[in-house]
C-alpha cells in the first residue's frame, strides 16, 4: 500500500487534531509535523487529551501513528563544536524526544548539522559526540531518522559515506535510521535516473532497512548543484517520472513518503500533488 502525506501545521490552540484534520484533507494516510516553530525554540505544552483524540482520528481515517513523522528543528546543530552552541543543540534534541514520545510517534528525522568551517571530519565528530551523549541518558524509544542532505555551505551528511561515518560511530545503532530526500540527493549528485543502483550502494554501505523515511521533492536545480531548492512534483529537473519510479519501487513500499514542495500562490499543492501520484501508481 502506498504512504503517502505532507508536512502540515501544527498550531497549539488544536494541536495534533489540527495536524490530523489537516492531512485528511490532501487524501493523505500519513503526514510529518513539526513540534513547534522550526526555526525557534519556542515549545507550547502538550495537551495530552487532544493527543488521544488525535490518535483516534488518525485510526478513523487509516493513518498509522506509526508511521508519521516528526521533524527537529533546523536551530539543532549537532556538528558546531562551538561549546555553548553545542550544549544547546544536545539539551533541545534531547527535550524533543521527549516531546515525539508524548505525542506517540516513533521517529524524529534531523538534518546532521552544518560543521561551519571546521571542517567535514571535525562536524561529523561532533555528531557522534552529541548522539552517543543524547541517547546514552535518554529513556525514549524514539528512532533519530538522518537526513541525507544536498551539501549546501558546510552541511555534514551530503552523501552516504558522511551518514555511513556517523551510524558506526554512534554506539545505540537501533537508535538511528535514515530519511532520505530526493531534491537533496539530486543537487548534492546522485543521478535518480539510476535509482536502483543508488539503493544498491545505500544497502552495501547502510543497509536499506535503515530507510524509515522518504521526502518526495522536485528540484529547482540540476544535478550536483549542492543548493537544496524544492520544487513542486514533475515542475523541476527530477521530473515526475524518475519521482514515480521512486515512490513506486518495490523495496521501499512500506517507508512512509512525504512531500515538502513548495507553496503555489499561498495555496498547500499537497493535495493535488497526492491525486497526481495516486494517479500513476499501478
């Protein structure tokens, strides 16, 4: 069966009922939310009733709670060693899973960090660092999902070698999966045309059981571009065939996919752009 949703809002006066209510809407049966504003550490308290109630809609509406998804937020940095930034990065992911875990989810998917000319090696020590750290005190079940990145400025985990690094190094292996991302795979040089080769050199290094996550995006930029610019699905260079190709392989078709395009006059395209899918999915 195909899983498929988008990100969508999460507001505190509604919480995750808005979020759910949100997604039925696209025809989802999945959908990724933030915990709070992204970009900011701003966290309202989580209101454990309308928790429930939101599980029981999900069930209504076949959503597996299982399989949605929850992303950190971007200010978490674990690659810059600078101390006070360190400290704070560690001190935040380690709240929000906590947060994951009250809201009954069961992944969390991060961006490695950025290493802000310390360079490669350097920022994925401090990744290993922070997560062995994190997850030695944590008591959550939560699964940190990495997320493979389009190398942009000093972005760490722009390709499979740099998550390989960072997986061996952490000591809770079960703990750490992957998400991995289709416009960044594109601008940081992966060739989707080939995608099967692709999985094939991700299941040699990784292990493809290590995929838990899928984000769905067109790029605005060719192959290589290292930019990380998302495009609404068939409008970019990535094209809705090689996109389809992806969403419809075989060995993937348990993983969750969701879509992060962009808005189209102040309109969310995530509905139109599930129908799209659906449409080509045999």
């Amino acid at each position: 069966m195909l899983i498929i949703g988008s990100h969508v809002g999460y507001k505190k006066d509604t919480g995750l009922i808005g979020s759910v209510k949100e997604a039925i809407t696209y025809g989802a049966n999945t959908f990724m939310f933030y915990t709070g504003a992204p970009q900011n550490t701003i966290r309202s308290n989580i209101d454990l009733d309308k928790v429930k109630e939101a599980h029981l809609l999900m069930e209504e509406n076949g959503i597996d709670k299982n399989k949605v998804i929850v992303h950190a937020p971007y200010i978490i940095n674990l690659a810059n060693g600078e101390l006070s930034k360190f400290e704070f990065s560690c001190n935040f992911l380690s709240e929000e899973l906590k947060r994951v875990e009250a809201f009954g989810m069961k992944y969390l998917v991060l961006h490695p960090g950025s290493h802000v000319g310390q360079g490669t090696k350097i920022g994925i020590k401090n990744i290993i660092t922070a997560l062995n750290r994190i997850l030695e005190k944590d008591t959550t079940n939560i699964t940190i999902l990495l997320e493979t990145m389009a190398g942009k400025g000093s972005e760490v985990g722009k390709n499979f070698e740099e998550i390989k690094q960072i997986i061996v190094g952490v000591n809770k292996k079960d703990r750490i999966g992957v998400c991995i991302d289709t416009c960044h795979l594109n601008d940081a040089g992966y060739n989707l045309t080939n995608f099967n080769e692709i999985l094939t050199e991700f299941d040699k290094m990784i292990g493809i059981d290590k995929i838990k996550c899928i984000h769905i995006n067109d790029s605005k930029n060719v192959i290589n571009s290292h930019k990380d610019r998302h495009e609404n699905i068939g409008k970019g260079t990535i094209g809705l065939e090689t996109l389809i190709t992806i969403i419809n392989n075989d060995k993937l078709k348990d993983v969750p996919k969701i879509l992060e395009t962009p808005y189209i006059d102040g309109h969310a395209p995530y509905k139109e752009e599930i129908e799209l899918i659906k449409s080509k999915i045999k």
